[in-house]
C-alpha cells in the first residue's frame, strides 16, 4: 500500500500510526515511510521506541517518530526529552470552545 501511495505522488508525505511495540518493528521494515505516529504509548514506551529503532533492520534514517494521544500541557516536556520529533497535543483544541454560526433561514 505505502509503495502505491508513492507511486501515485512521491511528493505525498507516508505517516503509518502503531500502538505497540511490535507494529513499530513491523512498520519499520516498510520501505518508504516517513513518519510513524505512536499512539497512546506511554512515556518510557517511546523512549524505548526511540532507542530501538536505530538498531532494527530496515530504518533507513529518514523516519520520524510522533507521539500523540493521551499528551497534555503537564507531560509535553517529558514526552519531548525522548527524542521524538513530532508532538501531537489534542488538548490545545479539545479544550477549544465551540462557535455556533446559523445563517437564519
């Protein structure tokens, strides 16, 4: 699927989301990503994410690590020192309020 994807835009950015350590090495081996979303992992399963895949066949130096879900303001900086790239934090627009426009017809 990642090489259709990339034959259909090569420009078009790959990013894969695992939940386990397992689906990290598996998705790892797949040529042409670019990024992998580790969702809902908690703080030392990403630092050891970020550890390991430096030694696992088939990371080829260009994949960044993004840790998402469960990520709020107070955990941000812990999350940060495990060397992920990318930081998705839902509770900059969860905590948003809502507008609600009607046009009157």
């Amino acid at each position: 699927m990642v090489s259709r994807c990339r034959n259909e835009d090569p420009s078009r950015l790959i990013e894969i989301e695992v939940d386990t350590l397992e689906q990290l090495r598996e998705v790892l081996r797949v040529e042409g990503v670019q990024v992998i979303l580790l969702d809902n992992m908690d703080c030392p399963d990403d630092a050891c994410c970020r550890r390991g895949p430096r030694s696992m066949p088939g990371r080829n130096g260009l994949v960044e690590l993004e840790a998402s879900g469960g990520v709020s303001l107070e955990t941000v900086r812990s999350i940060a020192s495990t060397g992920v790239e990318r930081i998705a934090v839902g509770a900059l627009t969860h905590s948003a309020p809502a507008l609600d426009i009607s046009f009157g017809y």
